[in-house]
C-alpha cells in the first residue's frame, strides 16, 4: 500500500468499489485483472470473493445489464464461466452483495470487438 502502488493502480482500472467493508475480490478473463483489454476470441472468466461477512449475492454484469445472478449464502465464492465473443466491444464487470446490505464492485474488463482483433 504504497503511493506508487495505489498510483499504478489507479493508472491501469485496477480498482474496487466497496460501501464500506473490505473484501478480497479477483475478477479475470483469460488470466488477466480487471482493467485490462482482452483481445483473444476464447474468453473464459473466473471471480473469487473472500469476505468476513456472508454474500447473499452475486451478480454478473455485461454491458451495463445483469445477465447472472447467484445466489451464494457463505463467506468464501468462486465461479468460472466461458462466454462468446460479441461482434462489438464488451465490457464486463462483477458485483456482491453481502446479506449485511453492504455492496462490492469491480473496475470492468474490456473485450475489443471481434473485427479488431487480430488474425
């Protein structure tokens, strides 16, 4: 937790949003963080969430919109998914909802569209 750390961070979308607890979020495509730019036409995601406190809920978000809900009912979560590449850019990004009302949020992972990506 250094000044450059928190920086570089900062600079790369490396970040989560909390209302307040802290948690223990990794969100990645194809081994890479949230921030990042993917593109590969084979994506395949994984989340894990540690907490202290139990999630109640999970919520996978692509373009702004659900399209995943779980419900999870413990304090340790993890869930892998493969998904099709869309023809435009993708973003996608993840959310937790603890059963205290506190709420997680993760930076996005950007999928360039299949037509930039390079054969």
């Amino acid at each position: 937790m250094t000044r450059e750390a928190l920086y570089e961070a900062f600079q790369n979308r490396r970040t989560y949003a909390s209302s307040g607890l802290g948690a223990d979020i990794r969100f990645m495509c194809n081994d890479k963080p949230v921030g990042s730019i993917v593109n590969e036409e084979q994506v395949d995601f994984s989340l894990q969430v540690l907490t202290s406190e139990p999630i109640a809920e999970i919520e996978i978000v692509k373009g702004g919109d659900t399209i995943l809900r779980l419900s999870v009912n413990t304090t340790s979560f993890h869930h892998r998914w493969h998904s099709a590449r869309g023809q435009r850019l993708e973003f996608w990004s993840c959310r937790a909802l603890l059963e205290d009302g506190e709420v997680f949020g993760t930076s996005p992972i950007w999928l360039e569209a299949i037509s930039e990506i390079p054969t």
